[in-house]
C-alpha cells in the first residue's frame, strides 16, 4: 500500500529540518568507515594489549587473519530480573563466533538501575540521567577501536536508549541489539493495582501488599506490563534493531538461544548495515508510529528525541502529536488493557502490529533494517524445527480484546497526545484514560513533592474535585523522576468518582495509567516555567481532546505574577545523597524534556 500522506509529510518535515545536523552525522561516518583495517591502524603494543586475554585461537584470527572482531556491550547484571539471563549470552556469541571464523569479546559492561527497585526513593533521581551514563560507557566500551561489528544487550527502561545512543557515536559498526524476553505471568496486573489502592486505602497492611507485589515480580525476565522496558523492545522490532520477532521471546530454552546465536550470525552478515546510516529519518518515524499504536511509554517522548539527535536528526513532541492523529490504536496491554506482554506475544505480537501498519501504508517499508529481506521480515514470529530458526506469519490476532486489525482499532487515534497554553507544552497518555475522564477542570492543589501529596492524600485533604500541581520534578531541577508512586493515591480518589488529574514537570514512568497525567510540562518550573506561578485553589484545564492544558486566571493577573524558586532546602536535599552529588553536572547541564533532556548537548 501507498504510504499514508500525513507519514510522507512529516518525514519530509523532519528530513529538511535535520538536513545540516545529519549530512555532519553521514560525514563523520563515512570517515571512520574508510579507515585501514583494526589491526593496520593500531599499534604494535595497542594491538598486544587488545588480544593479550583472548584464547590463542582467537588472537591468530584478530592478528594475523584480520577476521572479524564483535564488540559486546553487556548490561548485565542480577539486580534488574529482565538482565539476569545476559551472564549466559556473552559466552553463546562468542562460540557463534569461532563457528563462523570471527571472534568476539566483551568491551565493556554499562550499569544498568531498576527503575522498580528505586521508585519513590532518592535513588530514583538518578534514574534519568543514567541514559546518559550508559550511552557514555557505551563510547567508552567501544573506544578501544578493535571491532568490526558489535551487539547490545540490555533490556530495561534507560538502558535501551542508553546503548542506542553510544551505538549511534559508533555508527560505521553494524549493531545488532539482543534482548531477553519476559519472565512468566505472575499474579495479574489488574489484581496486583487492586491491592496497591487498597494499601493506599490502609485497608491492606504491608504483608498482603509484599505478597502480591512477590507474585507479580517473581523470576527472571522483563516485567509482564507494556512500560518502558517492553516499549523499547517494540520500538527495536519497528526499527529493525533485532533479529525479527525477538522482544517477547521467553528467557532460557532453546529457542531465546538460537536467537541469541542468530544475532552473531546477522551481525556478522555483509548484508547488516552500519547503524547510523540504517538509523534514518524513516526509521524514527517508524518507532514513533509502532509507539502510539501500541500505548506505549511517555518515556519515550524523551528518549527517542535524544536518539535521534545522536544520529544528527531533530524531532519533536509536534512530529508525535501529527503521527497521534492519523496512527491508530491497535493494543489494549496492561496499562492499556487487562492483558499482559505474554498474552500480547501469544496473540499475534510484534509481528501483527508491524505487519497491519505496513499494510495500512502507516510504516516506511523502505528502510535498512539488520537483515537483508528488509521490515516485511518482522512481521513473522519465530519458531525451531528440527533444531533451527524458521519463521511464520503472525496470522490474525488471537485475541480481538487484545490486538486489532488496523481496519478495526480500538482508537482511530494513538494512545498520546500533546498538550499546550499558558502553563507550557506537556505530553498526555490518553489511551488508558476513560472516556469521560479526557476534560478536567478543578482547583488545583500545588505540591513540592510527590511526599508532600502523600501526606495530604493521608490527610483526608483531597477527597474533592482537585488538579494536583508537582512541581519542581524536572531535569534540572532533581533529574526528573518517575512518580509512579503518585498512581495509587490519585487511583483511589478518582475510583470515589472525584475528577481529578495530576499536571507535572516529572514523569509519570511506562505505567501511566487511567488517571489523567499531564506530565514532562515544559520549562520546567526550576527553569522559571509557570508551573513556578500556580497557587493554591487556582481553576486549570486540561483538555485532552482539544489539547490544551491552562490555567484559568485572568491574564492581566497571570502575567503580573510572582515566579516562586525552588525552596533552598529542597534544592539541597535534591543534590545530596545516594551520589546524587555526583550528577550535579548534568542537572545543571540538562536541556528540557522535549529536547530529550540530554546533559551531553
């Protein structure tokens, strides 16, 4: 099919755009690309240090036959369940490797956080930045200049990203990324909400609250709700990323295993581009799509504005506005729906998606993808026979509660939206919010932090009509945490048939769910944005059908008001603590969220 006119236009508004910033990019490229073989470049010493630890068969390929080098970035480690499987994957790549008459090693390992284990902790505020932290060990893993190709491995909500945007200062390497899969359904997610209100409610006490949150997360594996973690293995199938159908695949078991050693053999193919030239234009339209046809994380409202400026490209929350408006919704995934990643895998999965959007004219299916039959293969889902990969079409969806036809979406719209007025720009996830919950108008209730609402929740304070007002939540204000804490609270009082709504300068994490949430709002109030001029009882909108998030106070009197500063007690405690000291830098650096916040620009 033709592609969709509005997809034409917006690529081609982004192309022009990025035009000096990509053409600089391709020009870097091609440099490093025509450089003299590893070996040749290096010195004699440089070289002896490389292959100093590598088996003596290995050392003879690199040295003396120059055969192909694999550079592994690892994000393993046994904190993060999705990451527990990688300790096994190095060793398979290497022995796919050998086989093939290539070698690989280990470059380096990123450190890779749980965004579950900190959340509404301190350590949460270190939470963002650690993408950058990533995409740093990333260059620093891949500095040593000694490989022809290389592999990501990681899974989770910053770590993705993370190594996708070191790959991209790496771009003349084919780069093949190499997931995990999700662990087995656990209680579900609909039951585990359930109780976290009722524990918000003190009608459950910690004990019961533990043993549901231990049924949930309970094994190795990437969680089973479609958050940030799962987004960004949909956004890598949408771009071509993986070998094709990979993301939801199980950990362990023979088939995850092949798929592991068929990444070595992708990317070891003549056929698999250097990332940076397959990461194009075309290809970020295609993840934007694959994102709000799929509801999937806010989060990446930031991260894939700071990848594609790593790739010399410049997007907007107006481009994923634009694409909102003609990219249908075609997943109902926990917190979308009642169903988790496993169910969405069984019942058609990545493959689906992809296809029905190919077939809709909604995805460039003339892109470069790490495979040499091009996007049509990810719309296919993997199997063994007799012991070796083969893949078959995703067929129709196996659940229509779950998974729609394009022809038939639960929305003619994606699942986020944008939102603008006299309190600044903000995004909104609108595809878990109920219909009648899409237009709020209350007074607001203003907060410094997401504790400070707790205690008034505990209060008894807000059992009314109420937008609430976090503030001084953003980049540079203390790194710009997830507030998924908040979601319980706001869950109760809105299940009493309040309306209420959460407007903020933090995110709101993958799991954004039925409470309206105007989050990521930029300038950020630190920055003197005007959610610094919000006071107490104040009337707001937010309107997510016709886009508009202002606050209703006579404009005469909003603009002779008063920008409140940070609380210098606040500001201390934001940078002290758990090594917050340390990412001072990069508060104090960060551009806004709608510019991917990165602290490297």
């Amino acid at each position: 099919m033709n592609l969709h006119p509005q997809i034409q236009k917006i690529t081609a508004g982004i192309i022009e755009r990025s035009r000096p910033g990509r053409s600089a990019y391709l020009t870097r490229l091609a440099a490093a690309s025509t450089r003299e073989a590893n070996p040749d470049r290096m010195g004699c010493a440089n070289l002896a240090h490389a292959v100093a630890g590598m088996p003596l068969d290995d050392r003879f390929k690199v040295v003396t036959e120059k055969a192909p080098n694999i550079g592994i970035v690892n994000a393993y480690n046994d904190m993060l369940s999705a990451h527990v499987p990688l300790h096994r994957y190095p060793e398979l790549i290497k022995q796919e490797a050998r086989r093939l008459g290539a070698s690989a090693q280990v470059a380096g390992g990123v450190p890779a956080m749980c965004d579950g284990v900190t959340q509404g902790t301190p350590g949460m505020e270190l939470s963002l930045f650690s993408r950058d932290v990533i995409a740093m060990s990333t260059a620093v893993s891949l500095s040593h200049d000694m490989f022809n190709a290389a592999l990501m491995l990681g899974v989770c909500d910053k770590i993705v990203p993370g190594l996708l945007i070191g790959a991209l200062h790496f771009g003349h390497l084919p780069t093949v990324f190499v997931p995990a899969g999700p662990m087995p359904s656990g209680l579900s997610n609909k039951e585990k909400a359930a109780v976290r209100e009722k524990a918000a409610q003190g009608l459950v006490g910690r004990g019961e609250l533990l043993e549901a949150e231990l049924k949930s997360y309970h094994s190795p594996g990437t969680c089973t709700f479609y958050g940030t973690a799962n987004s960004n293995q949909m956004l890598l199938e949408a771009m071509g990323l993986h070998v094709p159908g990979t993301a939801f695949v199980s950990p362990g078991g023979e088939l995850r295993d092949e798929l592991t050693r068929e990444a070595a053999r992708t990317v070891l193919a003549k056929s698999c581009p250097p990332i940076g030239v397959m990461v194009d234009e075309r290809a970020i339209v295609n993840a934007m799509v694959a994102l709000l046809a799929t509801g999937g994380s806010t989060n990446h409202l930031i991260h894939w504005v700071a990848v594609a400026r790593s790739a010399g490209m410049l997007i907007d929350w107006n481009d994923f506005s634009a694409l909102s408006e003609v990219v249908p919704l075609l997943c109902h995934v926990y917190p979308n729906g009642s169903a988790d990643v496993n169910e969405f895998q069984a019942d058609g999965g990545t493959g689906f998606v992809i296809r029905e959007l190919l077939d809709a004219g909604l995805m460039h299916e003339d892109v470069l993808t790490v495979r040499a039959g091009g996007l049509r293969e990810y719309t296919r889902e993997p199997a063994l026979a007799d012991g070796r990969l083969v893949w078959k079409d995703s067929g129709a969806s196996g659940d229509l509660s779950v998974l729609r036809p394009a022809s038939a979406p639960f929305s003619a719209t994606g699942g986020l939206k944008l939102l603008q007025g006299n309190l600044g720009r903000s995004v909104i996830k609108v595809s878990a919010v109920p219909d009648d919950r899409h237009v709020i108008e209350a007074a607001a209730r203003v907060f410094d932090s997401q504790e400070a609402l707790h205690e008034a929740f505990n209060a008894g304070e807000l059992e009314r009509d109420v937008i609430c007002v976090v503030r001084w939540q953003g980049p540079q204000a203390n790194g710009m945490p997830e507030l998924h804490k908040l979601t319980p609270p706001l869950s109760v009082l809105q299940g009493k048939g309040f309306r209420v709504a959460l407007v903020t300068d933090g995110r709101m994490s993958g799991a954004s769910g039925k409470v309206p949430a105007a989050i990521h709002v930029s300038p950020e109030a630190a920055a003197g944005g005007p959610l610094a001029k919000v006071r107490d009882g104040d009337m707001i909108l937010l309107n997510s059908q016709t886009g508009e998030l202002r606050v209703l106070v006579p404009e005469p009197e909003w603009q002779a008001r008063t920008v409140a500063v940070m609380p210098p007690a606040l500001r201390e405690q934001n940078a002290l603590g758990v090594g917050r000291e340390l990412f001072t830098g990069m508060r104090r650096s960060a551009l806004t969220a709608e510019e991917g916040a990165p602290a490297w620009l």
